[in-house]
C-alpha cells in the first residue's frame, strides 16, 4: 500500500485539526472552572419579588407561588417551578 503526498497532507490536516479542537476544550474547561469561581464570588442582591415568593411558600401556596414567578418573571411553567424549588429550599 503506497502513501501519496496527497494522503500525507491530509493525514497531516486531521492530526492538526484533532489538535486543534482538543486544545478548545481545555480552554473551554478552564474558562467554566473560573466563570464557577467568579460566580461563587459575586454578591448578588436578592430580587425583590423573592419576599413576596418567600411568604407565599411559607403559607404552603407553592402553586400560586409558581404562578406569581410566571406572572412577574416571564419564566415557563418549568422555569418557574424550578424557580420556586430553589427558593423552597433556601428557607
């Protein structure tokens, strides 16, 4: 089986390409490990309607509290719940 220069050059292409994109996806890890490390560290002010959200889950009004958060924050209803999920589990 004989290898043309035309099989070396594409050969040679597919390892630097190979390269290439391996190289990203460290760059892409390393870029998530410190955008996790600035999020940790940023301060963020609760959103208002958290209070109002927060009374509601206490008197055991998850639903209208899932309604509310679509009503003011635009969410899906799946956003929403998830929304509401996470501030259940803060109180």
């Amino acid at each position: 089986m004989e290898f043309s220069i035309l099989d070396a050059v594409i050969l040679f292409i597919c390892a630097y390409l190979l390269l290439t994109v391996a190289n990203l996806n460290n760059r892409i890890k390393d870029m998530q490990t410190t955008l996790k490390q600035i999020t940790k560290q940023a301060i963020t002010p609760d959103h208002p309607i958290n209070n109002e959200l927060k009374q509601l889950l206490k008197e055991g009004a998850d639903v209208k509290a899932v309604k509310r958060a679509r009503e003011l924050l635009g969410f899906s209803l799946l956003e929403a719940k998830q929304y509401i999920d996470k501030l259940k589990s803060e109180i």
